[in-house]
C-alpha cells in the first residue's frame, strides 16, 4: 500500500534532516533563498503564498526577506484546529509569534482559507518529490487541502516546492488525493516538472 511507503520514506528523510548540523542547513537556506529568488514564478508575482520554516526544513527566513523587501505582497499559513490553513499577510519576523506544533505564525488579520486562491504563486514545504512532480508532505494533509482548493477554485498558482539538495528523487509513493507541484528549488538546482 502506497500509504506504508511513504511512512517508511517519511521516517527515513526525517532522521537525514535531524542528523544535518545546523550549519549546513543555515547555509542551505541562504543558497535556497538565492536560487528560489531567480525564479519568475517568484520575480513576477504581486502575491505569493509562503510558510515559515520550522525545526530542519529548509529555511525560508531569508526568502521571506526578500520577497517582502521586493515589495511581494507574502502570505503566512495559520494553523486551523482541523489542519486546514488560514492566512495572513508577512509583516516581518517580529510580527509572528509561536503558535502549535512550533509553528510561527503571523499576528495580522485573518483573511480566510480562500484567501491563497490570489496567490500568483505558492511556496510548499516537503520532505520530497520525484521526477513527475509528486510531493512527499509530512502526512497532515494541510497542503492537499490548498492544492484542492486550488483546483476547485479553478486557480492556478505556480506551485513550487522548497527542498534540500538530495530530496528530489526517482520517485515518491502517490495515492489519488496527491496532486503534482510544477517546481522544486534546491539549493543548488531548479527542477520543473510537466504534467
């Protein structure tokens, strides 16, 4: 059952990341800032939703930065009691505060679960994703939901998914809810992917 195989690779990307040493991922994160910056996914978007990364994931701090130094207009997930998201707009580190699970989330307005619909593009965190495009989560079906959402409402964001080097791989297990991302960044590549 594809739902066993992606626990079992679930646990094993999870103990590569815990074991990474914070320097590297901290270095990770900046050349994963840089690399993601350069996309014109991200370049020429008014509005761009994003999340703050947590524990090891790659960092997002700095690309948040930058994106709101650009004048990008950045939306931040607020964690719902039945794992769907809410959102609310980036107003700069000092402005999110620790919520559930060590989540950071944003202080400002709620805006609604649809309010990711106007995103030009949307930024998912993973553990991987394979050469068609499968995204691996972390099994909370928060983002299925949005990438659902998406559909529903006929919307169609870039959806670009932030891993480390090494986490793009040969293939993820799927099951019939996964919907595929259009681009993984790196820090040290881009992949796209076609439907």
């Amino acid at each position: 059952m594809d739902h066993s195989r992606k626990q079992r690779l679930r646990r094993r990307l999870l103990e590569v990341r815990r074991a990474l040493p914070s320097d590297v991922a901290a270095v990770s994160g900046d050349r994963l800032a840089h690399r993601a910056q350069g996309l014109t996914e991200l370049a020429d978007a008014r509005t761009v939703a994003a999340y703050v990364s947590v524990g090891r994931e790659p960092s997002t701090r700095a690309l948040l930065e930058r994106l709101r130094g650009a004048g990008t207009r950045v939306l931040l997930p607020v964690l719902l009691a039945d794992n769907d998201l809410d959102w609310a707009v980036y107003e700069g580190a000092e402005r999110l505060v620790k919520a559930g699970r060590g989540l950071l989330e944003p202080t400002g307005p709620r805006l609604g679960p649809e309010a990711v619909t106007a995103a030009d593009t949307v930024l998912l965190p993973g553990l991987a994703v394979d050469r068609n495009g499968v995204r691996l989560g972390r099994g909370g079906g928060s983002y299925d939901r949005v990438l659902a959402r998406l559909e529903r409402a006929g919307a169609h964001p870039a959806t670009v998914v932030l891993l480390y080097d090494g986490e793009v791989l040969d293939e993820v297990p799927a099951e019939a809810h996964d919907r595929p991302v259009d681009a993984a960044v790196t820090p040290s590549e881009v992949w796209r992917f076609t439907a």
